[in-house]
C-alpha cells in the first residue's frame, strides 16, 4: 500500500513489496543490470539472519567475520546528474530486496520539508521525529528503508564558508541517527541520493558502507529506452539508430540526455507536435531534439 507521507516528515511511506514499484523496475532501464552488480553487497548490509544461517550451514558456528559486518554504517549513497534514475531505483532496490527476503517491509521518502522554516532548533528536531518513526516501523521483525532525496541539503558539509550553525546542527544530528541505527542489526538502510557528491559532508561519506555513481545514458541505453518508448509506432532501426545519435554527446560540453530528459520532457514534445490529428512521426521526434536540450549538470547550472 502506498500512502503520501507525513506532510512534515515524508513524502511517501510504502508497505513493501509494492506492485508500483514492482512495474516501475521493468521500465527503469538497465535496472536488472544494476540490481545484480550491487544487490549483493546491501544484502550483507541488512541480511544478517541469512549470514548467520550461511555461517551455521557451511562453517557449524558463527563466524567472528559477521561481528566485523555489524560495525558497518547501513548507509548507501547513489549520486550522479539530475535524471539519471537515482531516486527511482533505491525504490526499486528497496522492493526488490524486501521482495526477495519475504520480509514485511516499509519504504520512507524523507520530505525536503523536514529543513523547516528556519526556527531554531526546528531542522535537527524533524530528522530526530523522521528517524524515530522509521526505527519504530523497523520494531523487532520488521525492515525499514529510508531514502533521503536531495541528500545534500540536508548534509552539506560543515567546513564551509556559507554553512549555518542550523546546517551544522542538522549534519551532526544525521550523523547521530546513522550511527545509532546499528544497534538494529540491519533492520534499516538509508540511501542517500544526490546530485552534488562533493557537497555532502565527509563524516557522512566516510560512513557509506556502498557508493554507487550514475550517469548518462549511453548508446544501449538509449536505444532501449527510445525501443520501449516508440513500442507500436512504427519506427524502424534505422530510424531508432538515428534518435539514439541525435540524443548523444552534444555541444561544447558533449552532454548526452538523461533518462528524465527522454521521457518527461523529450518524448512529451513529439507527441505535442503530432496530437491530436496525426501520428507521431521520426520527424516529430527530431523536431523534439532540436527544441528541448540536455539537462546542464550541476556545475554548469550553477554558472548560469
């Protein structure tokens, strides 16, 4: 069941496995792929009752290793360009593996909104009540996933020139949070996902047991992506071939199209050409190219 969150604390809270998120897999591109390179290494993040049973099966006594695993911070940062799927596959990442250990299961998105306005004291309160309610969800059985969005504006780091003293505050108290959520044995994982690495605060990162970079779709990608998309329509290989060109490196700085570029903004604008007397034709969608360019990445949006 997906429900929209605490309007203070959390945009969404989904009881996992979610048949949304489910479908939304199939259709995040290169999701399998991704799934099968990383999966293992969160699941010796949050399957401890699976290691002590690999550990009693194959060795007859639990391993002083599984102590080691359990100093490990149950944090997992995905970070890359806007659009590039951050923030949909930790929710698919979430369900498939709550999905795959048959537990009950919960999804949190933290809400933007926990900075507050401003008072005193209001930032670092909001994490504390968001935490608590994700670790009271987690209980005793339970798995809680926690995805933190735009994860640097809430861990930015402390030594720079423009960081407040509520900034600071809300960072330590992140850091606080992390380190306590260890005493639930891998019942909660928090991913972090961010469009600004650099910004967020090395304390932070030194504490990310799983790092994983996202980028621009490449000519595979796209194509798959363009093949999905352009199902029923018509188009040829050919013509396919010459979208997934067109929507590669561009312009001085070689920007190629996100994945949210091809799908919301992209592919959107063919289909307004053509609606509603007409089919969608090769011209449209290159028409749609010329007039809707890539998405700057941070550092150029940041000069404009």
């Amino acid at each position: 069941m997906m429900k929209e969150g605490n309007s203070a604390l959390f945009e969404l809270e989904v009881q996992l496995p979610d048949a949304r998120l489910t479908a939304q897999a199939e259709r995040l591109i290169g999701f399998k792929t991704r799934f099968e390179r990383i999966h293992q290494d969160l699941l010796l993040l949050i399957d401890k009752e699976g290691l002590e049973r690999w550990s009693k099966q194959h060795y007859h006594s639990r391993l002083p290793l599984l102590d080691s695993l359990l100093d490990r911070y149950p944090l997992v940062v995905f970070h890359g360009d806007v659009g590039t799927g951050k923030t949909a596959t930790a929710e698919a990442v979430s369900n498939a593996i709550a999905k795959e250990l048959g537990k009950e299961a919960m999804l949190f998105k933290l809400s933007t909104r926990v900075r507050g306005s401003g008072n005193v004291g209001e930032m670092s309160t909001l994490i504390n009540q968001a935490f608590d309610l994700v670790c009271k969800e987690a209980g005793k059985a339970k798995l809680s996933f926690l995805i933190i969005d735009e994860a640097d504006s809430l861990a930015a780091s402390r030594s720079g020139h423009q960081s407040h003293h509520e900034d600071k505050v809300a960072v330590n108290t992140l850091i606080q949070k992390i380190d306590d959520i260890r005493r639930f044995n891998g019942r909660i994982l928090v991913i972090f996902c961010t469009n600004r690495y650099e910004a967020i605060d090395p304390a932070i990162l030194r504490r990310a047991a799983y790092v994983e970079k996202f980028s621009r779709p490449d000519d595979r990608e796209r194509r798959e992506i363009f093949n999905m998309d352009c199902a029923g329509m018509g188009m040829t290989a050919v013509m396919i071939d010459e979208l997934v060109k067109l929507a590669g490196p561009q312009g001085p700085h070689k920007l190629s199209y996100t994945f949210s570029d091809i799908r919301t903004r992209l592919l959107p604008e063919a289909l307004g050409l053509a609606y509603p007397s007409r089919k969608i034709s090769q011209n449209d969608l290159v028409e749609a190219i010329s007039r809707v360019h890539p998405s700057p990445t941070i550092e150029e949006s940041g000069k404009r």
